[in-house]
C-alpha cells in the first residue's frame, strides 16, 4: 500500500488445530496514522490497542456469526485467568484482563460505545446496564410506507420507536428505554384527528417519556457525535483500504429525541400545507388547494367548526356510512356516566344547523353547561 508502512507479525504456535492462526497486523501510514489490526481466520478482522498484543496472543480467537470474537476457555486459560466459564469475548478479556478497568457499578455487560463490534480498542468499551445498551443500539429506523399527508411536510420514515398500528388506527411507541424502567410494553396515541394530528401526539408523547427518563438514562456523554468520527474515519479508512472491503463501518446514531423535535417542528411549521384530510380552502391559492388547520374540525362553504367553539364535555362525532354528523355530550362523575345527543344525526341538516341545535340543548339543560 503506497505511503504505508505494513508489519505483519505470526505468532508461534504448538498445534496445528486451525488452518489459519490469529495473526497480527501493524500499518502506519505518512499522515502518522497508526493502526493494529488482529485477523481472526481467513477473513475477519478486529482493531486493537498495540499494548495488549501479547496477551492477546496467548489465547486462540475465533469469529462469531454474531460479529464477536470470543475464545473457548481451555484448561491453560482457565488455571491462569480464572474465567470460570467456557467461552470469553475478546472485548471482556481486553477491558477486564487486560486494561483491568474497574466496574464499581457492577454493570453487566460491556459496551461498544460508537457500535463497532470489530472495534475492539479500549477507547471504544465500556461498562454498562441495559438501559445504556437500550439508548446505544443501533435501532432500524420504521420505513415502512408513510402516510402521503407526511411525506407533504418532509416527514419520510418514522423514528425510533414509533410505529403505526394499522390494526388499531394509531400510532405507537414501543421499546423506549423508559418504558422498559417502567415495565411497560407500549405507549398508544390517540385515535383521534387526521393522520397528521395523530402523528403530532405521539410525537408530543415521545419528548415527554424522553424527558421524564432524566439525565440519568440519557446516552453516555462519552457516545461518539458525528463530528467525533473524524477522528476514528482516517483509522477505519486505512484499515479498509489494507483489506480490501468496508469491515470498519461507522454508524452515526443521531439522537432519537432530536428527530422527535425535528419532525414536531416541521409540523408546527406547516399548519397551512396541501392534505385531503381537511376542507379548508386557501384563499391566497387556487380553490381546489386544501391547507391543513390543526384547529379546524369541519368547514364547508357557509360554516367554520373551530375546536375552541366546542363546548365542555361535548364532542363531535364525524359522519359515517350509516348517519351523518352530530354532536354529544359525554360526562363522567362519580362512577355515573352521562350521555345524550345534542342534535340530529341526519344527513340532511347541515353542520351550523346541528351546532346551533346543540347550543340550544346546552341552553335547557344550563346547570352541566360551563
């Protein structure tokens, strides 16, 4: 490899159990970058610190379909190190055996902070709990089709941890680290609104669970940003070039809570978009241009229904195949649930007629009206 300086370093070995023994790597290039690569096999690979080699090497470390290295504890490594179990991975044996970190906080497991298993420096590991682990995983965003009324304002996936439940009419979050802290398999949106003003409240609901998580159960201050990766990339980018394919991946995680407020913004930021969810005409744009409205609940030709005109414990229940629109007037006191229709269902009335039905009824019955 031009402007790189490669040693490449075999170990004895008394067996000839593998084909391929681990095999030690050193590549330096001009610009001072300074890598050590151990190969496991024939064709896996894992970066290490320089200092930890020759305890690296007394042991025999093979690749795991999962993407660890691990060695199969033996009598030998066992009386010396005292594993007590029959399979080590490297990344334990490199933080516990040979940087010997302490873990005063008895975590369980050991983390790789920027998600690069192959990655196995000591700069990359840390102790953690699984609420940590939660919070570093690299989790699939959902992009499943999204809703065509989204994609309008620039919302093209959903985020970590919001799904839509076609099933139920309504979004979702699942798997939050702080439902997990709470026992709790899910957190549902409403059902109510168009797609968008659904979406809106489960995003409202992500910000807070995040929130309420508290700074305890925030990402690790020490979890790689994408600008911290320009100091890994010249490592990742040499150590590729020298084997010939992309082993050493980077995985930006931007923050999840960060998309959260993006999307919620691009929402509060285009209340006066096109969607076929409304009936509101623009009137600074061609009349067949429809803009949405999260205040709006109906509007035609001759009336505007504003949520702000709805009354205390009174609803309106949208037309169906069956009934036209009306208005209700639900309220639950003491165990005792009061319900009663505030105007027609037919189909024939027009909404300012129904509204002004139901103000009236409100009016008889004053002494529930607040």
């Amino acid at each position: 490899m031009s402007g790189s300086n490669i040693e490449i370093f075999n170990p004895e070995r008394n067996h000839n159990r593998y084909g391929a023994p681990n095999q030690i790597i050193k590549i330096k290039n001009d610009d001072g970058v300074n890598i050590c690569i151990l190969k496991i096999g024939t064709d896996a690979f894992t970066m290490i610190d320089e200092r930890f080699i020759e305890q690296i090497l007394e042991l025999s470390w093979h690749s795991m379909t999962i993407g660890y290295a691990s060695h199969t504890v033996t009598k030998k490594s066992d009386d010396k190190y005292e594993f007590n179990k029959k399979t080590v991975f490297l990344h334990e044996f490199i933080i516990k055996y040979c940087a010997k970190i302490d873990n005063p906080n008895n975590y369980e497991t050991i983390d790789h902070i920027n998600r690069c298993k192959v990655d196995n420096r000591i700069q990359n590991l840390r102790y953690a709990n699984q609420s940590m682990q939660n919070f570093n995983i690299h989790r699939v965003r959902d992009h499943s089709k999204v809703h065509e009324d989204l994609t309008k304002i620039g919302i093209f996936y959903y985020p970590t941890y919001i799904s839509y439940a076609e099933y139920d009419k309504r979004f979702v979050i699942e798997k939050h680290p702080q439902l997990i802290k709470m026992n709790k398999r899910q957190l549902n949106g409403t059902r109510k609104g168009n797609i968008i003003e659904k979406y809106y409240d489960v995003l409202n609901k992500a910000i807070s669970l995040t929130n309420e998580a508290g700074p305890n159960h925030e990402p690790d201050k020490s979890i790689l940003t994408l600008q911290q990766y320009s100091t890994h990339y010249p490592e990742y980018h040499l150590a590729n070039r020298w084997i010939g394919s992309e082993c050493f991946r980077l995985d930006y995680k931007q923050d999840y809570n960060e998309v959260f407020e993006i999307q919620k913004r691009l929402i509060e930021n285009n209340m006066n978009i096109a969607t076929k969810f409304t009936n509101i005409d623009d009137e600074k744009s061609d009349k067949n241009t429809i803009i949405y409205n999260a205040d709006i609940v109906y509007q035609d030709d001759t009336f505007t229904l504003k949520k702000s005109m709805i009354p205390k414990y009174v609803s309106f229940a949208k037309e169906t195949k069956t009934r036209g629109c009306k208005f209700i007037y639900e309220k639950r006191e003491d165990g005792t649930r009061t319900l009663k229709a505030l105007s027609s269902g037919s189909k024939k009335l027009s909404v300012k007629d129904k509204y002004e039905e139901m103000i009236k009824a409100l009016e008889a019955i004053s002494f529930i009206y607040q």
